[in-house]
C-alpha cells in the first residue's frame, strides 16, 4: 500500500491551513513527499536508508519540513518501527528522523499565533494508537543507539505533551520498570532516562510512588556517590531534581526515605570535602539542590494531606538528630568564601529547621562555632546581618531571628537580657572589636553606630533584628524601654532612651533621603520603613512605650508631619498614621496634652480625619502590603532556573516589582504576613477608637463639686456670676464639641463618597456602633418603665374593683335599711289610721295609743339616725378613695366614667346619681 499517496492530501491541507497557499513551502513539501516516497515504496535497502537519512537532515533544519513530514511521515515512520524491528541501521535512522521533527530549530523565529511544527508533531505522535507502547518496547533491545534516540524521543514527547505520555505510561504494564532499568544501563543511556524521569516525575504523583518502589531512592544515591557527591556534574543535579520531584509534596515518600535509607546519604552531600573554598558552578547548584532537599522534608508534605504536620516535625527532630544543623551552619556562616546564593539558601534552611520546634531551638540557641576561639551560632549570624555587603545575605540572615524569635518568648527574653547599655567609648568601638561581644552588646552597637557613620543601613538592620525579639512580648519591651544610651563625649546632652534615639533616626533617614534623592547609600532607601516597622511593633500592646514616646513633644509634630507629606512613600505615611493610632489606642495618660482626645484633636485639626483614614487604604493596595497576603509558591530547582539562582549577587536597586513604586524590593521580605495581619488588626482597633473618642471626649472627667459650690465668705452677687461664667463655658464647649461631631459626621460622609469608599463601612461601622448601643440603652430604659408602669396599672385595677365591690355591699345595706325604714312607714301609717278610727269612736284593743306611738317613733328613729350615721362615715371614706384613684387612672390615660358606668344603677336612688354628677 502507498502510504504516502493516502496522506498527501492531507499534508496539502495542512500547509494551506498554515501558510494560506498550497505554493508556499512547496519545494520543501516535495522534496519531503519524494523522500517518503522511497522510504516506504523503495526496493533496495540502501536507497531507502540514504532516503532516511536525508529525511532526517531537512527535517532537523527546516521547519516547512517538519510540517510536511508530520502529516505524511509520521504513519511511515511508524510502520518501519511495527514491522521492520530486525533492521537495526534503519529503525536507528527512524528515532533519529522522528526526534528530529519534535525537537524546535533554535534560529528559526516563530511568530506568536504562528503554528509551531515541532509541538504539532508531537501531538500528532502521542495521538497515534500504541505509539507510546512501541517506543517503550524498543528500550529492551540490544543495539545502543536505538535505546538512545528513544529515550531521547521520549523525552522530546515528554516536554511538549506531558499530561499524555504519563497517562498512556500508567497505562502500559511494565513501563515505569522499563524506564527504571535503564539507570542501570551505560552511563549515556542512564544520564538519558534520568533525565526522561526527571521530566516525568513533575507532577505526576502515581508514578512518583511507583519509582520509589521500584528502588528509585537506592538508585539515585548510588548514582550521586559514584558521581562525586556535590563535586560531582550535571547528573548529580539531575539526580537530585528527581529526588526532589519524589519528595515534594508526597508524605509517603519522605516516610520511606527516612524508615529505610535514612538521610544520611543527603547529608554527605552537603558536606563539605578538599578545598572548601573552591565552588565552581555546577558544585554551586548541587549544593543549592540538597538544600532544597532538607527544605522539602522540613515542609512536610502538600498542604492539603492531613499527616503533614506530624510528618514535619518527625522530619525536623532527625534532621537535626542528624547533625544538619552543623553542616547548614557550616556552608551558611563559616563558610564565607562560599558563593551568596549558598549562603543565603543555607540560612533560610536554618529558619525553617527550628521555626516551631522548641528543641531545634534550643540547639541552636546553645551552638557555638569556631576551632579556636568559639562563638555562639546567634553571634555569628547577628556578625553577618550587621557587616554583610550583600542585601539577599542580610534578609537571609535576619530570617533565621525571626524563625527564632516566633512564639519563643523564652529565646526573646534570653536575648533580650543581654541587651545591657555601654560606654559610648566601647559602642564606638572599630567594628573588628565586636568578637568578644555579647549579642546584647553587638546589637546596641549597631543601633548606635549608624550616628557616627552617617549611614543609617547598620542602624536599620540591628533594628530589624531588635524588632524580632520585642514582637509580641511585653516583657521584653518594657525591659528595653529602660535602656538609655549615652550621649557623644564631649556634648552636654543627657542620657536619652533607646525608643528615642530611634526616632531620631527615623527623622535623620527622612532629612538624608530630602537632602540627596540620588543617594549612593543603598540602605538609607529602605532605613526609614524598617525603623518605622520597629517603632509600630514596640508601640502595640505596650501603654508604657506610647507614654514614653509622647513624652517628647517633638516625636507627635514629626509623625503628623510624615503623615500629611506627599513626598514621602505610601508605605511611610501609612506607618506613620499606624503610629499615631497606636498612640490613641495605647494611651492610658491623663495628663493634659498627652491624653487619647488631644492626640485625635490634634490629628483632626493639622490633617483631618478623612486624609488620617485614607492613609491605610492606600498602604493596603501597596505592593508590600499586597505581595505580603497572597503566599507564593517556593520555585522548584530545575536546570533552567538553577544557573540564574547561582549567581545571585545582590539586589539591583532599580528592579522594582513595579514602576510606580518607591519602596525597596528587600521591604517585601522584611514586611511578612506575621507584620501584616499586625497592621490590620491595628487599623480596625485605630478606626473605631478614634470614632469612639471624637464622639465621646472626656466622657470620664467628672465636674468637680467645688465649682458649683457658694465659697465661705463669697457674696451673692459674686457667687451668681462665678456660675453665669462656669456655665457660659460650658456652654461654649458644648458648641465646640457639637461643631467637631458635625465636621466629624461631614468628612466621614465625603469617604464614603469619595473613590476610597472602600473604608466607609469600617467608619461608619464604628459610629453606627455608638449610635446603636445608645439608642438601645435608651430602648431598654422605655422598657423598663413600661413594665413599671404596667405593674402600677394593676396593683391600681385590683384595688378598683376592691373599692367597687365594696361599694356595692354598701349599696345592698343601704337598700336593707330603707325596706325596714319603709315597713316602719307603713305600720306608722296603720296606727295612724287606727287613731282615726278611735277618735271617731270606734272601738280598739290597743290602750293608750298616743303612748304606744311615740314609743315606737322613738325606737324606729334611733335605730335609723345610728344605721345611717354609720353609713355616711362610710360613704365618706369610699367617697375620698373613689376620687384620689380617679384622679391616678386619669394620669395612666385611663377612662373613669367608662370603669364606674353601672354601678348603682340597678338602685335609682336619686341621691346616687346626683353624687355620680357631681
């Protein structure tokens, strides 16, 4: 069958897509079309391998060729290697052909939306049924060159179509055991599939764990030893880059490598042998890659698996068991000829080592250095931060105080006890004289010399430090707080605290930054923000310091001065207001002038609450502040990157993240996550403090008695006119603070509509929070009196109706004693008829009438005046209790006419209803 004939068209189809005619290209299309064409239909042997070989030199060197060839040469190509296996020259020719037409031509420029030939072959190769299979198939036979160009071809899928060729190789039985036993092959083959492996093993999890199996560890180390350990070439890096592919993120894997080889065999790499000082760079990157090594176990694993942490410190406790720290110290500290990217790796390693672990603290704590005259480790390190010329070599170094000062409060206390003041003479010192110091010691120097020098870079780096041992720690601070520094000889300056002597750096690195813009003196770029750094650390938490440093007026005129200039960074004005808010927050003076309300007072007048609160948003879209949040991830040491990280020197001034910028790329650094949470904790407690205090000023100064008190001796008219004027005071302060609380209420308005109304809602938050907690202690109030009067609503409707029911019994009797009035009226009325009837001569039975009835009257009027005597006390005394509670329901709201309606009714009397009128 033709083969070339059936992909003709589709070649042709495929330059037309490219280069938009069919004509472009074409004698390259041809010439390719008429080699495949006797490759594949071809009778004798050695025309077809010249065919190949002429294939293989216009693919390698023309990119319209490999075009050509991938849509016509690849199902060729791929037969030869199906069926004609026993013809070695000419499979050996094929592989060779085939990893031509993947690999890109170097001079050729390729244009940005311009199809890339060599990326489309591979496609076009890791697409094709069993390829994969076939090419592995071919690492087992004999001739060398043909288990080269395959795994050379491999390799070249490998780089432009990963995620394919890893799937396919989990796929086929037996192909990572291929792979493998090919480190074992001759030393071209084996630095081939090293190589092959190292690119496979990036991402790919499974296959990390399946090599590992497969005695990937034994291998690797058994290649590095024979290699030369760290002296050794480029294939004890690519040794390590595999290792470091089956380590990083793989808990499982660093669990097998320290239950069953240990890292002892990592360890010898790091050690040092025969001429230490010499580091040529490839011993460089070898030693950049162990390191890297240590860093992966000390990390533990991905974030993501739940035994990290467990796994982590298991791995940090036997590093250390093992001695790293003594070789880490070696290539980091002691070891000064060693290049700075060493260095500088080195010390990083040491920080993460002992950052949480309070054993590897310790031991670091407690190691001394040196042969002959020993110094502890600490000392050594805090030597290289104040006398090191290189920028990363410093951030390197401060790094390893912060790790130890990190939630030790122990360490900063030992470190903090060694910080005893000087003679000016010994501060002064040469700076060779600093061995014999103590940390303390040294550290006060540094902070001192800077002074003399004019040149602020010692200063701020010792600060950098001094920070790390306060953070967090009130003790420390308040210890440090009492440290005075002498005055220059000869001067007749007094003593001044430490606290102040670093703002008056502060303010020196702000004149000398003013006075030459286009300073040599690179640290004095980034002084000014780190002292600041220090200065917010010592202030928070600390009410002793804010009252030591407002005990110099000067310190609050500069801070608002820093504040209000737009000359100076955003990083710094931002510091600046964070000082100023730590002042407010902090302050428990009383004192006039140095109280929280004249310090807000002060701010509200010289810059104004809203330009006070728009400094933090500005500094929290700073690239500092930023960078800071989002955690990026370590990158991993490849050949690519290696050379470049082993020739880092120092920090290029000019490089910048961004143009914008002012700040100094080493702030990125010294600024960390740890500094930035601290920040924005602060500037939320600042906000809703100052809102606080701007609407409540003073709110506990009590009125004191005497001023509104007659004084023994004082006239009237004297005493009348002492109170007119205290009261018209306190009438014009009233107006003061009703004027601020307005201009208060019209600034936060304009933040919020202003482009920076992102800080509105945490404004508006703190001063809807005061309303609201009024407005419901108003609430709970009404409350309160509510149910108070609700009780007294009751208690009166219960004796109400006591009264009416009284009444109404009063009423039955008085009904009672007119029945027996009336039955009295009408017997009188019988016996006076009955009188009649005897005057007229009628007979009667009764004697002596006129005798009977007035005895009669008599008892009757007796017995009726005591009854009704009695009654009308009563009626009187109800009478006076109906009224007084009358006038009580009258006062809840409540209606009296419509409570005593009917009552009585059912009675009539007459005399009732003229009292009801009344």
């Amino acid at each position: 069958m033709d083969l070339v004939s059936g992909y003709k068209g589709k070649m042709q189809g495929v330059v037309g897509l490219v280069f938009g005619n069919d004509n472009h290209g074409s004698n390259e299309d041809s010439y390719v079309e008429r080699l495949l064409d006797r490759i594949s239909n071809g009778k004798l042997a050695e025309d077809r391998r010249t065919a190949m070989v002429e294939l293989q030199s216009v693919v390698a060197e023309s990119s319209a060729a490999q075009l050509a060839f991938g849509a016509m040469g690849l199902p060729v190509l791929l037969s030869i290697l199906k069926e004609e296996r026993d013809d070695v020259e000419m499979v050996r020719g094929t592989l060779e052909t085939l990893v031509s037409a993947l690999t890109p031509i170097d001079h050729v420029k390729v244009q940005k939306n311009e199809v890339q030939p060599a990326l489309m072959n591979t496609d076009l190769l890791s697409r094709e049924a069993d390829s994969i299979s076939l090419l592995l198939s071919l690492l087992v036979e004999e001739d060398f060159y043909v288990r080269y160009y395959t795994l050379q071809l491999l390799t070249a899928l490998l780089t432009n179509s990963p995620n394919r060729l890893q799937e396919a190789i989990l796929t086929i039985p037996r192909g990572i055991t291929r792979l493998m036993d090919m480190l074992m092959d001759r030393e071209v083959i084996r630095n081939e599939a090293l190589l092959l492996l190292t690119y496979l093993t990036r991402e790919a999890e499974e296959i990390q764990k399946i090599l590992v199996f497969e005695g990937a560890f034994e291998k690797i180390f058994s290649i590095i030893k024979e290699e030369g350990g760290s002296d050794g070439g480029v294939v004890v890096q690519d040794c390590l880059e595999l290792l470091n592919n089956l380590l990083r993120s793989n808990v499982s894997n660093q669990i097998l490598l320290r239950e069953t080889m240990g890292f002892d065999p990592l360890l010898s790499i790091l050690k040092l042998r025969g001429s230490t000082y010499s580091f040529t760079q490839q011993k460089t990157i070898n030693l950049l890659s162990a390191v890297e090594t240590v860093n992966l176990l000390i990390m533990g694993g991905s974030e993501t698996d739940p035994g990290k942490d467990s796994n982590r410190l298991t791995n940090k406790t036997t590093l250390v068991q093992k001695k790293v720290l003594d070789h880490l110290l070696m290539l980091g500290v002691e070891s000064q000829w060693a290049p700075v990217a060493v260095r500088c790796s080195a010390l990083r390693c040491i920080g993460d080592l002992i950052r949480g672990h309070n054993k590897n603290l310790d031991v670091l704590a407690s190691k001394v250095l040196g042969e002959g005259p020993q110094e502890l480790a600490l000392n050594s390190i805090l030597r290289i931060i104040l006398r090191t010329s290189s920028t990363p070599e410093f951030v390197a170094a401060d790094y390893v105080f912060k790790s130890f000062c990190e939630k030790n409060s122990d360490g900063q206390t030992m470190l903090a006890s060694t910080l005893i003041p000087q003679p000016y003479s010994m501060t002064h010192a040469p700076i060779e004289e600093d061995v014999n110091m103590t940390f303390g010691s040294m550290l006060l120097r540094g902070l001192a010399l800077s002074e003399r020098d004019g040149d602020l870079e010692t200063c701020c780096r010792a600060a950098s430090v001094l920070s790390h041992v306060l953070e967090d720690n009130i003790q420390c601070k308040e210890r440090v707080l009492r440290i005075e520094l002498e005055a220059p000889v000869g001067s007749l300056g007094a003593p001044e605290p430490l606290l102040h002597r670093m703002v008056k750096y502060t303010a020196l690195a702000s004149s000398m930054k003013n006075r030459d813009r286009k300073s040599s003196v690179a640290g004095n770029s980034y002084a000014q923000p780190i002292i600041l750094k220090l200065l917010v650390i010592w202030l928070a938490d600390c009410p002793s310091a804010v009252n030591c440093f407002l005990d110099s007026r000067p310190h609050l005129t500069y801070l608002l001065e820093l504040v209000s200039n737009e000359s100076e960074s955003v990083c710094i004005r931002g510091l600046a207001a964070v000082l100023l808010g730590e002042c407010v927050i902090y302050n428990k003076s009383t004192e006039s002038g140095k109280d929280a309300f004249t310090i807000v007072d002060t701010l509200s007048q010289k810059v104004g609450l809203t330009s006070y609160f728009l400094k933090f948003d500005e500094m929290q879209k700073n690239y500092l502040f930023a960078s800071a949040n989002s955690s990026q991830p370590h990158k991993p040491l490849t050949r690519s990157t290696a050379a470049s990280m082993a020739e880092i020197e120092d920090v290029d001034d000019n490089n910048l993240p961004d143009g914008k910028n002012e700040d100094h790329p080493i702030l990125s650094s010294i600024f960390d996550s740890l500094f930035v949470i601290l920040v924005k904790r602060l500037e939320s407690d600042i906000r809703e403090k100052i809102v606080v205090v701007y609407s409540h000023p003073k709110s506990e100064v009590a009125v004191v008695p005497a001023e509104l008190e007659q004084r023994s001796g004082e006239k009237d008219e004297e005493y009348i006119k002492r109170l007119k004027s205290f009261v018209e005071k306190q009438c014009s302060e009233i107006q003061d603070l009703l004027g601020r609380n307005a201009t208060l209420a019209e600034e936060l308005a304009k933040t919020g509509g202003g482009k920076y109304s992102e800080s509105e809602p945490r404004v508006g938050g703190a001063s809807d929070r005061v309303q609201v907690e009024t407005l419901r202690r108003d609430l709970q109030q009404a409350i309160q009196r509510l149910e108070l009067l609700k009780t007294e609503k009751v208690k009166i409707e219960s004796e109400a109706s006591m009264y009416r029911n009284l009444a109404s019994k009063m009423e039955s009797d008085l009904k009672s004693l007119s029945d027996a009035y009336n039955s009295l009226e009408q017997a009188n009325f019988h016996l006076e008829k009955e009188v009649k009837a005897l005057k007229n001569g009628e007979p009667s039975s009764i004697q002596d009438v006129e005798a009977i009835k007035a005895e009669a009257r008599e008892e009757a009027q007796k017995e009726s005046e005591a009854e009704l005597n009695d009654l009308l006390v009563c009626l009187g005394q109800e009478q006076s209790r109906v009224e007084k509670l009358s006038a009580r329901l009258l006062e809840l709201g409540e209606d009296v006419d419509k409570l005593l309606e009917g009552i009585g009714d059912d009675v009539g009397l007459p005399e009732d209803d003229e009292e009801e009128e009344e």
